[in-house]
C-alpha cells in the first residue's frame, strides 16, 4: 500500500524549495498590481483590497520579461 501521506509531504517540500529559486507572481484582481512575494499575500500591498491571487503562468511569464527589460534599461544608465 503506497503512503500517500508521504507523498504530499514530499510535494509540499518540493513547492517550498521552488518557490525560494522561483518567487510567487501575485496579482490584484482589482488594481492588476503584479508583484514578486514569498508567500500570497490576504492584501494586495498596493491598493489593499482582497483580491490577491496567484499570477496564471502567462501573467508571470509577462511580468518576468518586463522586469528583465527594465532591468536591463537601468544598467544601461
């Protein structure tokens, strides 16, 4: 019989190790505010309402590139 306890515990492991190399893309669903987090935040931190959720795989694709070109704009001076 195989311990499925076991296994979810391994999975949530897995998710805390992730999460410290790859951070969390939060949004607000009420003012799109999209930010890096460590855990979901209940606020957002920019208009403080309760519509944080986790950024769809999309979303934090598009939030990675444009924080890569700003990024690279401020090096450049």
């Amino acid at each position: 019989m195989k311990n499925h306890s076991r296994d979810l515990e391994y999975i949530d492991e897995l998710r805390t190790h992730h999460r410290r190399l790859i951070p969390l893309i939060c949004i607000c669903d009420d003012c799109q505010y999209t930010f890096e987090a460590e855990n979901k935040p209940e606020r957002c931190p920019d208009c403080g309402r309760l519509k944080v959720r986790e950024a769809t795989a999309q979303e934090a694709e598009t939030y990675r590139k444009v924080r890569a070109e700003i990024e690279k704009e401020e090096q450049q001076g």
